[in-house]
C-alpha cells in the first residue's frame, strides 16, 4: 500500500464511494418485491422439487440433454493465434457424448480479418458448434428437455441459420428447450419499472436488483411482451446463492415453464453457484484446458515452432 | 489399466476405467525398457472425475445425484480407479508412465505365492484376491479346502496359501498374534488340522478346553475324520508326574506355580529332597519334621524314654534324626510346602506318567494337553523337558553314531496364551524350556508355534525366534507396534491391522520375502464350545422347563391343597431337583405364565390343568 500512488488511491476511493452510495440506496426486498407486484413486470412463483416418480417420467420420455461448448486459444499476438473450439451433448439416458469441434487460426482465414471481428468469429462459431451439437442429440435421443448453457437468445443471435433448423427439430420433437443463463445481463427490471425505482439503480441489471431478494426455489416469471419476442424468461434462485439464473424457454413452449422451473430446481445442489450439476459435468468434460493447449502445441508444432504462438509476456519474470 | 503419474522405482499408481482394484492384488507391469515388473495393490481408490467432492466448496447433495440417475444417468460411468502399487522388487529406474499393465496368469507368479504344493505343505487358507490369477492355476491347486466368507461356506476360488513343510528346519517356529474374536483359535484349529492331515507327532496345550476335533462343521461336501489323530489328556487324570523323576528345579517349579516359595521354603526343599524320592517318602519327611517341630526336641527325647510300641519307637527315633539333620528350618516353611505338596497331589499329578503323550507322539498323533492354566505352566515345563531332552538324547546319539537310543519323532509345541508360558519380564517355570526350544529346537526338529492376543507381554527372545508370523486383527497400539517392529509388515498393512475382519490375517515369512495377505481356511472341526453364553441360558432353562412339565403331567390336574403330595412323588422320581412346596408353587406359576399350563380358582383353592 505504501508503494501505492497517492493519486491513484484517491481516485479509487472516490469511485468505491459512489458505487457504495448506489448500493446503499438500493431498495430493499420488500420494495422491490412490491415494485414487480404492483406493475404488470410478472408474477412470483414458487418451485419444487420433483418426485422420483416425475423424474422416472422424464427419462422415459427421453431424458435430459444438456450442451456446452469451450474455446482456448494460444496467447500469442494477433494473428499469430490458433483458437480451439468444441461443443458437446449428452444426454442422461445414453452414454455416447456427441462432440463437435473446430479449430481457427487467422492466418489462414483468408479475408483480410482484424482482431475484434476475429473474436466476433470465434463467438458465433461456438454457437454454431454448440447448435449443431444440440440438432444432432434431438435427432439422435429425442430428449425430454434440452439445456443449453447460455441464453437461447445468443444461439438465435450467433446461428443464425442453424437456430431456425435446432428449433424445427425440438419443435417436431417435443424436446423442451431450455436456456440456462449463469451471468445475467438483462435490463427487463429497470427499464420497465424506470419511474419507480430510485434514480441511483436506474439501468441496473436484473441480477443486481434481484440479489437477495427471491427465496431459494423462487422464481420470476417475466410477463410475455416484456422480454424479446419469441421468448419466455423466469428468473430464479436455485440454491442458496442469492444471485439468481437465468432460465430462457421457447414461446410455443411456454407452457412447460413449470415444468422446467421444478425441473433446474431438482437438478440444482443447493450449496452450489445455482447451475443445474448435470451442465455442470458436461461443462467439465468439454472444457479445452490451457494443459491440452500446451500439450498439443508441444507435440504437433515442436518447441521451437511454438515460439511464433508464445506471447512475450509469458516470459515475463514473475 | 496403465501406469499413470509420477513414477519411483518403488512404487507407481495404475488407472483403470473398467477394473476395480482390491488391495494384495498382484499386477504385471509391462514396462518398455525394462520388461515385466511385478507388484501388489496396497492402496485401492475409485473416484469420479466429474462428481467433485466439493463444487463452489460445498458438498453435492445426494439427492441431486440421485436424481440424476433417475433420469437413467449411471453415476459409476465416469468412475475411475486408481491403485497404488508397491514393486515386488525394486526397478533399476522409474517406471515408464503409461506403460501398460495386467493381471497375472498363475505361472508369471507362481513363485511369489505358491512355495510348496499340496502334499508338502500345510494349507492354511487361501491368498486374498487372487481369483482371476487362480483360474490359470494347476489343477492340483483348485479348490483344495472350504472358505467362510460372507455368511456362506464355499470351496475357495482363490490361489492356496501353503506353508511348506520342508522349510520348518530353515524357519521352524510359527507364531499367531490377534486379538479376541480375531479368528486367531481359528488359525490356531487349522494348523492342527493339518499337521493331523500329514500325521505329524504335535503336542497342543490347551487351556481352554476347545481343543476337541471330533466335532465336525455341517454343511461341508467332505471333510476328514480326525477323531483317530489325536487324544485329549487331562493332566492329573490321565497323564501326570513321575515323583522320582524330578529333579530339584522341577520340585521347586512345581510348588512355587500353587503359591510362590519364600526364600526359607526354596532352601528347605533344596535340604529336604532327596535324589530319587517317591512323593511318599518325601510327604513322610515333610510330615515326621512338622510333627517334630511341633514337639520340639527335649519333649521327643522324654518320650523315647518312655515305653513305646516299636514302631511308635521307630517313628520318635525318625524325627529325632530329622530334627538333628536339619536343625534351622522353621516350621512355617515345613508346613507351606506341605501345603504346596498336599495340592499338588490332589490335583492328581503325581498319579500318573508322561508315558501316554509319548506313546501318542512316537504313532504321529496329536496330543491335546488340558488342565487349568496353573497346572498347564507347571506340568508343561516338565513335559516339555522331558520330550525335548528325549528328542535331543536320541538325536546326539545318532550324530555320535550311537544307535543305542530308543527313537522318538521331531514334533511340534503348539499353544495359545503363549504369554503366560514365557512372558517378558518376569520369570515363569516353563519360560526356560520354551526359550531353549526357540533357540535350539530347529536342530533337533522340534517345533514351535505360539499363539498370543498380547505380542508384546510375550519373551522377546521367544519372539525374536518365530520365523513366521500369522497376524489377525490387532487393535491395542502396543501390539501393533511390537508387531510393526518384529515383522516386515508395512507401514500400510499396519494401519489396516485394527480393521481386518475376523479370519484374515497377515503372514510374514521370510520364504516369502513379504507380507501375504490370507483368509483362513474354515476348518473341518469345530470347537466344543461355540455355544452362545445367553443361548447356553436360555437352552437350560427351556430344557428344566420341559423336563418339569413331563414330570408334572401323570398329576394333572394339580390342586393347590395338595401340593405336598405330589411333591413327595416328584421327589421321588426326581431326587436331583430338590423340589419344595414353595418352589414347586413357583415353577407351577412359571409355567402358567409361560402358557405351558393353565390355572383355574376352584372352590378347593387354585387348580393347575393342562
């Protein structure tokens, strides 16, 4: 600390106040809970956990899928980069694992391609892995429910193309579609109750203003209109972690909502962050690990060649 | 299954998705550079790489778990085991990670488990977990004996553990540590059994009692007759000590094991006996000098100057001579080893020989030596003398080239509670012979095997000298240390020691260069106690019930009024049970509360009917 830069100190301080100042004039549950209550936002509803019976149903009709997909890329300058990606489905009632993957590297992209719309590439490309995943486990087990690590909207947004055939297929299937969203980046709370709430929250995300203030098991279920069309969305506390998850359902299937509420609910541990275990698993199992990384650099591009992908930084000194 | 990890030349682990390790387990490595190296699973895990102990620092619940397999996912899908496994021998340098491994066929490793065959060994149990390997075994090698396991008697599918014969005279003692209810008389029983089996002379003591082979286990396909291999002697009724044969240390053992001697009493035996005594001629001694210290000399010498019968003469003119020839020794001494003696004789030891055990040892039989444990120490040390020193008379005749001495087999000494036969710290009468026997009996081919719940209460000479060791479950620190110490067992096994089940033991032998995880094999026999205590109760008392009930019942029906009539018939029938008025009232209101009778009021008092 005594090393520390007056200035920068100073200016630290000033903005941890006033981000302080904000939270301290955040309104408190009962506020909060009577804001939604009173505008037409949606409607608080209580989830529970499902029955063996249920469950035993579930996977009579196909089980439970789940899909998730990781990217690493060698921290090198741009270009000099190559990216990895793979998506991966499975599903409770099979053993195989369905694995899509890619790799990418600038330099031979071809199109004269800067850094930013490299990323934008990177990212769509993960959606269309991860949609192409998802199409070939509906065709292959006709699962009951498929999770979707992330927001349904980012699929529609990222694949385009594929997303109409995904929803196609679960359509035809009867698979209910199900996004389940960690980070929530939302605005639906503050900008439908923008002359209720203090000026201080004004533009607050959703997870901000709901921290805390659903009961483990509880949900928001978001009033049709006000989220993006063709979509239905609950937010909902699924453990004890007071931060809520997102969870994104199709239009046409909405009325499954409680279904699927119940259902993240029963898959959830409750001492967890609130993501259902079995993303959980899929998540580990398609994680690309800056181990792998190296590893394949070393054995396919040979020490000296992995120079060009070895960025300067990491021969910083420690 | 392949080596994974780090490597030493010691030890590596090995991964298998499909197999599960078990511990003892022995496993191939096919090492690239240095050919086929082989080890054994000391330590055993299994865990799923996506199930975290822990996610966010918190357990998963299990009902999460278990829901997900409601929903048909198979937690065991993403299991993976680890062993952790000890090289036989050490390798030259690491082994190779990812080297590949496999379970054994039974000629790869027949050396490390099998040292002996059937005919030339003693088949104590079987060596755990060694099914798959026991599939490729020799035929002559399956299915040799019975295994309890999990409630069942079944033939053992595993590889034998024998214990060969001929390496007696390189490692000839044996001894058997475990706490109660390890399975240690178990182990105790099948070696008997065997050395029955190959008609090997052996002498047991047996202070419990349950050395009784004529009892055979049920259930059991075949199973040997062992009631013409071996005899029971009770010490003081069949067998006992030859009085004229004792030497001074053996007289002196004998009196001290009733009571301890005082310094006086050692000295005054050491004066009073005399080489070749019969107990009568000695007890006489004894007798005549108490009477006379009674007396005391002046009032002898006044009575010899009476007129006396002369036999009565002879007696005063005896004790006069005694009081001369041993002047200091006080009376209290006379009489404590008058005492000392009288119980002994009445114990009935010095009726009989030794004679029998030795007839039963010279026709290759088992001799079971009963008496209670004090008796037992005593007579012990003079048996085992006599047959040691036997043994050695005729084996130093021989190597002098003198036949002239009677033959007489090597044999085995077996005994539990070994503790109390040559314990560390104090001096007992057979401690000697037993510490002579573990020093020098492999020359003479005399044999020990020593079973004790109390390693450590046990001579560390006597210990130092058992070659192999059969260790069951040990709970207490001390002994787990004594054993730790004694035993190459490892830092591993030691910790399971307080945890194995009842009839699985650890043999440490120097023939097989290591520890060798075993299960004791069911033996043909059965103890003649295996009687529950509370079953024993509960038996006696249904029987004295009934037995009363059919007494009772040319009587029925029984009025109150005359109660004393058929008392005086049933003690008629039935002297033995004592019966009263009173007690017979009580037994009739037992048996009514028993339902086993009914009891109506009549005008004439109470009526007890069936």
């Amino acid at each position: 600390m005594l090393e520390l830069n007056e200035g920068l100190k100073n200016e630290f301080r000033r903005t941890a106040g006033a981000l302080k100042k904000r939270f301290e004039q955040r309104p408190d549950r009962a506020r909060i809970r009577a804001y939604i209550n009173e505008s037409s936002l949606g409607r608080f509803v209580k989830s529970r956990k499902m029955s063996d019976n249920e469950l035993e149903r579930l996977m009579e009709k196909g089980g439970v899928a789940g899909v998730d997909g990781s990217t690493n890329s060698t921290g090198g300058m741009f270009p000099y980069v190559i990216t990895l990606q793979q998506a991966m489905a499975k599903c409770t009632v099979a053993q195989e694992e369905i694995y899509f993957y890619d790799v990418l590297c600038p330099l031979f992209i071809g199109e004269d391609l800067n850094e930013a719309e490299y990323q934008q590439l990177v990212k769509s490309n993960l959606a269309v892995l991860e949609a192409q995943a998802a199409i070939s486990a509906v065709k292959k087990y006709r699962p009951a429910v498929m999770l979707i690590d992330g927001s349904l909207v980012r699929l529609k947004i990222e694949a385009k193309e594929l997303w109409e055939s995904l929803k196609a297929e679960v359509l035809k299937a009867g698979t209910l579609l199900v996004g389940v969203v960690e980070g929530i980046s939302t605005r639906i709370i503050s900008s439908a109750l923008k002359d209720a709430i203090p000026d201080a929250v004004s533009g607050a995300c959703d997870w901000e203003l709901l921290l805390g203030v659903l009961d483990v098991g509880e949900g928001l279920e978001v009033t049709p209109g006000c989220f993006k069309e063709g979509f239905r969305t609950v937010f909902m506390r699924t453990s004890f972690d007071p931060k809520p998850i997102g969870i994104d359902l199709l239009e046409e299937q909405y009325e499954n909502l409680e279904l699927v509420e119940n259902l993240i609910f029963t898959l959830t541990p409750e001492g967890s962050r609130g993501i259902p275990l079995w993303l959980d698993l899929i998540d580990k199992k398609v994680k690309i690990s800056d181990a792998t990384m190296e590893g394949l650099l070393k054995a396919y591009l040979g020490k000296e060649y992995a120079e060009f992908l070895t960025p300067k930084r990491a021969k910083r000194s420690p | 299954m392949q080596v994974v990890g780090l490597t030493t030349p010691q030890e590596v682990f090995v991964a298998s998705k499909e197999r599960k390790f078990r511990i003892n387990e022995i496993l191939v490595i096919d090492d690239p550079h240095q050919g086929s190296l082989i080890g054994e699973v000391v330590e055993a895990n299994s865990y799923n790489r996506f199930i975290p102990l822990s996610i966010n620092h918190d357990f998963v619940d299990a009902r999460v778990l278990e829901s997900l397999e409601r929903l048909g996912y198979s937690i065991s899908e993403d299991e993976i085991n680890i062993a952790k496994v000890k090289l036989r021998n050490e390798a030259s340098f690491p082994v190779t990670t990812g080297a590949k491994v496999h379970l054994p066929e039974f000629w790869e490793v027949r050396d490390l488990l099998v040292r002996s065959d059937p005919e030339g060994g003693l088949a104590l149990g079987e060596i755990k977990n060694t099914e798959e390997t026991a599939s490729t075994m020799d035929e002559n090698l399956k299915e040799l004996f019975y295994v309890y396991s999990k409630g069942e008697k079944r033939k053992t599918k595993n590889v034998p553990f024998l214990l060969d014969l001929k390496s007696f005279q390189q490692y000839p003692h044996i001894g058997i540590f475990g706490g109660s209810g390890s399975g240690k008389s178990y182990g105790l029983r099948v070696i008997m059994e065997e050395l029955m089996l190959k008609e090997i002379p052996a002498i047991i003591l047996d202070p419990h009692y349950e050395m009784d082979f004529s009892i055979r286990e049920e259930d059991l396909e075949w199973s040997p007759d062992f009631t013409g291999s071996f005899k029971k002697f009770q010490v003081g009724e069949d067998i006992g000590v030859e009085f004229p044969s004792l030497g001074r240390q053996d007289l002196l053992d004998l009196l001290s094991a009733v009571k301890p001697l005082t310094e006086a009493m050692s000295s005054a035996v050491q004066m009073l006996h005399r080489r070749g005594d019969t107990y009568r001629s000695f007890s006489l001694r004894l007798q005549l000098l108490t009477e006379a210290l009674e007396l005391g000399r002046s009032r002898i010498e006044k009575i010899l100057q009476q007129d006396l019968e002369p036999e009565e003469r002879e007696k005063y003119k005896k004790m006069k001579e005694l009081l001369e020839e041993y002047p200091n020794i006080p009376l209290q001494s006379v009489q404590g080893i008058a005492w000392r003696l009288w119980r002994l004789d009445a114990s009935g030891l010095f009726n009989y020989n030794i004679k029998p055990v030795k007839e039963a040892l010279l026709s290759g039989k088992l001799a079971v030596i009963q008496g209670p444990i004090w008796l037992l120490q005593v007579f012990s040390t003079y048996l085992l003398s006599n047959l040691y020193r036997t043994r050695r008379d005729y084996k130093d005749g021989e190597l002098r080239g003198e036949s002239r001495g009677e033959y007489f087999p090597p044999f085995v000494i077996a005994t539990d509670e070994a503790h109390n036969f040559a314990p560390k710290g104090y001096d007992a009468p057979s401690k000697g012979i037993i510490t002579e026997i573990a020093q020098e009996g492999r020359k003479y081919g005399v044999f020990l095997v020593l079973a004790t719940q109390r390693p450590t209460l046990l001579d560390e000479t006597v210990t130092a000298q058992l070659n192999t060791k059969i260790i069951f479950r040990t709970v207490r620190g001390h002994d787990i240390a004594t054993i730790t110490e004694e035993t190459d067992i490892g830092a591993e096994e030691a910790r399971r020691l307080p945890y194995l089940p009842s009839g699985d033991a650890f043999v440490s032998s120097p023939l097989f260069g290591r520890t060798v995880a075993i299960r004791v094999r069911l033996p043909y026999t059965k103890s003649p106690h295996t009687l529950n205590p509370f079953d024993e109760i509960r038996h006696h008392r249904k029987r004295a019930e009934e037995r009363l009930l059919s007494l009772l019942e040319p009587h029925l029906p029984i009025y109150e009024t005359n109660l004393l009539k058929v008392l005086q018939a049933l003690n008629a029938e039935a002297p033995d049970m004592n019966l009263e008025v009173r007690t017979l009232k009580e037994s009739l209101e037992n048996l009514v509360r028993s339902g086993k009778l009914q009891k109506t009021e009549t005008p004439f008092g109470a009526m007890y009917h069936s």
